[in-house]
C-alpha cells in the first residue's frame, strides 16, 4: 500500500488494523482500527506528526521510503500506538529530531529511549515555519495522557488531533464521507477513553472552537471533513446535563436479582424515563461504556455471592468508577441467601464519582409483593430526582 495524497504536500502515511478486537487488551473493538500518521510538506522542512502501531512497522516502512527527507517529527502523544516506531524513523533520518511538550519528555526517555539530544520541547502556542506552511502547538494534557498535545496547520486549518476526536474504525476512506457511520465508533471511542476527562476536554473545547477549520484529522478513524460534527457530539458528550435516563447494570444467579431487574425496568418505563438494561453476562462493556455517557442514574443489580458483590457486577462498578461518567444517582439492588456485604463494597469501590446513593433495595431469596413495593418506591424515587433535575 501507498502512502495516500491528501492534498498538496500532505500526505497521509498510517495503516489500517481491520481485525485488532482488543486495545491495551481491555477495550473491544468491533471494528477494527487505524493508526494515522501525516506527513506535511513545506519549503524547507518535512515533518511527520505521529506514527503508527508497532505492529504496522513494515507497512510504515514502505511508506516512509517514498519520502526522501524528514526533518522533524512530532509526537502529539506518547503512547505506544502513536509513538512505538518513533526510534525507527530517529534512526532512519539521521539528522532528524523529535518535537514533544515538556511533560513528554520524560515519557519519550522512559519508553522510546532516544537520546536526549535528540529532543525538542515545544511550548504551548510556539509556531513552527516549514517554509509557506506554519504549525502552531497547542498544549492540551490528559487527552488522555499527561503529555499530549495538537498540531494545528494555520495556513491549511488543519488540527491534527492525535487520540482526540478519534473513532476505533478501520475504513478504507480517508475521509469521513458518511457520518452516521461514525456515530457509534465515534462515541464508543470517546466512552472508553476520553469519558474520564470530561471535564477538562469541557473548558478546552473553547480552544478549539477559537481555531478556523477546515479538516480535524485524528490519529485513529476517519479524518473529519465537517469539524462540527464532531466538536457538536463532543460539546454533548462532555457538557454536565445527563439525559432522563437509568442504567442497569446486572446480573442473577437464581433469576431473584433478574425478576427484581424486570419489575423496576417496567417501573421505570411506565413514568416515562428511558431505562438501559445490560446483561453483565452477555454485554459489549463498550455498550456499557456509550450508555454511561448520558445516563442520569446507575443501578446496579447483583445477588450475592460469597457473602459478596458477583464478579461480574464488581467488573462494572471497577468501570464506571473509572470512566467517571456524568450520573448524578446511582443505587444498587439485589437478593442474597442468608447474608451479603455487596452493599459496602459497592460503596466502597465508588470512589472516584460523586454519586448520590438513593436507597438500596436488597432482599432475601425471591421477591415478594411488599420486596416488589420497595422497588416501585425506588422507581418514584428516581422519577422525583430526574424531575427535580429538571430532566423531563
Ligand atoms: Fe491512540 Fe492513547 O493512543
């Protein structure tokens, strides 16, 4: 495979993964994945921004040899997927050298070993001249790493935004030509990884919407050819107003945590609130994961095993605990046998979120009709906070 011509003298130079299915072994990817990297052109300098998976080094390698000289690479970020052949090409280009924020540094030491003076710092908003080409840095930390940062193309209006408004999807176009396509890969991507910066991804939009644009081309997934598409589903995704909706998360050993699953989820749909139910036992946690974006109440339902909270129920709470969604309430039910301390650990485990613990409804053995009454009393409970919340 070539290198890819995206304009005049940029040039698209990164690999398709169309059957990786976990990354960092955790995080499903049921459509495989990219890994951009871009050459950019100038009069007098040639840099590379990113590279690509250390899987993909010899497609790399091909590319690379179409291009006679790199002067200067730039590492937006430092994970390996992004940064595992930066060593190669320091080697390959001898006079080359690596640019990278002040908090990288230490990074690119750690986990690239590259000799020290074979480093640049760049500080936030320094521009750098190609020669009829300018980049401008833009600092823009824990996107998802401490030391990540933006390359903007001022004279092109190119942001190339490294993991940031990213989607794990391998395609064979460049370009985002049909959006609907992404709107799953594209959430699922910002869920699993950039949920937990939430907040900051928030005040930094701002930034982002100072730039003139045209193209966002990210280092995974198609290039976003209309920025607002995707800068309006992060300004949703990342503003603090959920949606009128419950997740339950679940799981039944005996079918008593399922029944009491079953009688809250038409509790809660005969008052009008969206209710996402997941089968810990069956469930994509990427679905999981997409649904805890908006959701305004987590429940968490789990019978009790070994005196303790299910495996699998722990599994999700570990989750969203860290995705650190924009829930307000979270609650938790189920049945035990003769005596359960899931409750405890289930608070215990939330620490990382600010959750407001409505009452739990634990039972013993199956449910009765007044164990019934308990979860239409936690259902008016949730219809009354959403109301308050001013989510209807
Ligand atoms: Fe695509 Fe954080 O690496």
């Amino acid at each position: 495979m070539a290198a890819k011509k995206l304009f005049d003298g940029i040039f698209w130079v990164g690999a398709e993964d169309w059957d990786r299915r976990l990354f960092d072994s955790l995080i499903p990817l049921p459509d495989g994945t990219s890994y951009n990297a871009y050459i950019v052109q100038g009069r007098e300098l040639t840099v590379l921004i990113d590279a690509v998976d250390p899987s993909k080094k010899d497609i790399f390698e091909n590319h690379l040899k179409e291009f006679p000289r790199i002067d200067l690479i730039i590492a937006n970020h430092l994970e390996q997927d992004h940064s595992g052949l930066i060593p190669c090409v320091l080697d390959r280009f001898p006079g080359s050298r690596l640019l990278a924020t002040p908090a990288a540094r230490d990074l690119i030491l750690t986990h690239l070993h590259v000799a020290p003076d074979r480093i640049r710092t760049v500080a936030d908003g320094e521009r750098l001249d190609l020669g009829g080409r300018t980049i401008r840095f833009i600092h823009f930390p824990w996107v998802h790493w401490p030391e990540t940062m933006l390359s903007y193309l001022e004279e092109d209006k190119i942001l190339f935004s490294c993991d940031l408004f990213g989607s794990h999807l391998a395609s064979s176009e460049l370009m985002a030509e049909d959006e609907n396509r992404l709107d799953e890969p594209a959430k699922r991507y910002f869920a699993e990884i950039m949920m937990p910066f939430r907040k900051i991804i928030q005040k930094n939009l701002l930034v982002i919407e100072g730039l003139e644009l045209n193209f966002i081309a990210p280092s995974h997934g198609p290039i976003h050819s209309r920025p607002a598409f995707i800068i309006d589903a992060y300004k949703k995704w990342v503003a603090d107003r959920p949606e009128n909706s419950v997740l339950i998360a679940w799981v039944s050993m005996h079918d008593s945590t399922a029944k009491m699953v079953n009688y809250l989820t038409e509790e809660l749909a005969s008052k009008g609130i969206k209710v996402m139910p997941f089968d810990l036992t069956v469930a994509d946690l990427g679905h999981l994961a997409m649904s805890l974006v908006e959701a305004a109440t987590i429940i968490v339902a789990s019978p009790t095993i070994l005196t303790g909270l299910h495996p699998l129920a722990a599994e999700a709470i570990f989750l969203v605990n860290a995705l650190r969604p924009k829930a307000l309430f979270a609650g938790f039910i189920g049945s035990y046998g003769w005596k359960s301390r899931a409750l405890g650990q289930l608070q215990s485990m939330l620490d990382s979120v600010k959750f407001e613990l409505l009452t739990p409804v634990q039972i013993k053995g199956a449910p009765r009709p007044e164990d019934l009454l308990l979860l239409s009393k936690l259902a008016a409970d949730i219809y009354q906070k959403h109301q308050a919340a001013g989510l209807f």
